[in-house]
C-alpha cells in the first residue's frame, strides 16, 4: 500500500520560504509525487507533480531524493493566501493517494 | 479555466434514500474519480472510472454505490441506501489522458444524512 507521511502542522511568517517535507518510502519507479493543497470547504487544488527531476511552476517548486524515498514542497515566499492543508500524494496507475497533510499556518 | 462542477452544494437526505450526486468533469478528459471526507479527516478514494467501467474501487465502494456515466459528459455517483456514516463532502475529479497529468478538483457535495 503506498503510503506518505507528512508533519501533521507546521507555521510559518509571512513572506518567509516554507519547506514542507515529505516521506514516501513505499514508492515505486513509476509513482509520480503529486503536491495538492485544499483550503477549508473547497477541493484539493493541484500544486506540482514530478517523477525524478525538481520542478519549478509558477506556485511551488518540488524537490525529489534521488533515492525518491523523499519530496519536499517548497513555496519561496508565503503569503496569508497559502494557508490551508497541504497533501503529498502517489499517483499510482487508477488512483491519487492521499496521505493526512500537513496543516500550514501563515502567520502575518 | 477549465474546471469540474459538482451539483448539488448540499444535500439533505433522510436515512435510507438514495441519492445521487453528479459532476460535470472536463470536456476531454478521459479519468474519472470519486472521493470522500468526514468532516475533519482526511480525503478517501472510493472509485476510479475509466472507458465506461470502474478501474479501481476502495473497501468503502461496496454494493450501496455506483457510479454512471449516463450521457458523455455527466459523471454521477448513486448511493443507494444512505446511512448516517455516509455523511461526508464527495469530490469528483477529472484528469487527461495522458499517464502525467494532474487531476482537477470539483467543489465537492456536502451530503448530510439525517
């Protein structure tokens, strides 16, 4: 079953770089690393996704392992607006699988 | 932008009713998902849909639900039988056809089983 692990809650100051880690040793070489974020009442919102390669997009950038047991989710400078759950996921052949998140807090 | 739409927001249904909640997912996407969450847990997969017949289900997709595709753009969800414990937000979710590409989110239906 493949599974990720994550800090349930982590906080960080306004207009500061966050590094949200994290753990996916489960993984296989074909799983791509999904990052979604959901803000409260409304539905994950996709963020970034990788294989291998770090990724950079106009929201986040994705740092992955080399040994892709691990992947970190890297937001350069937060905002009030990135408050919400953040969620690493496998996407694995029919399904997105979603760990706990972690919930970041902004703070102004 | 493109997005999925879900219909209704909220819904209210008595113990035992069947429901059915639908999605409109992107016009050329060709995966389909549905999942839930309890309020303050976390988001569950119940079914993926694909070329007209279910690819993957969870434990939760038991004999009360299923899942249509009546029409070529709709994508609906019927619980037969509701039960308390069905109370949930349901997300349906679209994606492309190709093996690297996001899923995108509807806004969910509050389902509350009274």
């Amino acid at each position: 079953d493949a599974k990720t692990t994550q800090p349930n809650s982590m906080e960080s100051n306004e207009e500061e770089p966050v590094h949200l880690p994290c753990n996916h040793s489960t993984i296989s070489g074909t799983d791509y690393i999904h990052w979604y974020r959901q803000l409260p009442s409304q539905g994950p919102e996709y963020v970034i996704h990788g294989l291998t390669s770090n990724v950079n997009n106009r929201m986040a950038s994705l740092a992955i392992a080399e040994d892709r047991k691990s992947s970190t989710l890297i937001l350069h400078r937060a905002t009030l607006r990135d408050a919400a759950v953040y969620y690493c996921i496998f996407h694995t052949g029919n399904q997105f699988y979603f760990g706990t998140g972690t919930s970041l807090t902004v703070i102004p | 932008e493109p997005e999925v739409t879900q219909t209704p927001s909220h819904q209210v249904t008595q113990m035992g009713q069947e429901v059915i909640l639908r999605c409109v997912p992107i016009s050329n996407h060709l995966y389909f998902y549905w999942y839930r969450q309890i309020l303050g847990q976390k988001v569950e997969f119940l079914v993926s849909f694909y070329n007209n017949e279910i690819s993957e289900k969870s434990e939760i997709f038991d004999d009360q639900f299923s899942v249509e595709r009546p029409d070529g753009s709709n994508f609906t969800l019927k619980i037969r039988s509701t039960k308390l414990e069905d109370s949930a937000m349901y997300f349906c979710a679209s994606r492309g056809r190709r093996m690297n590409t996001e899923a995108f989110f509807g806004q969910g239906t509050r389902l509350t089983v009274v």
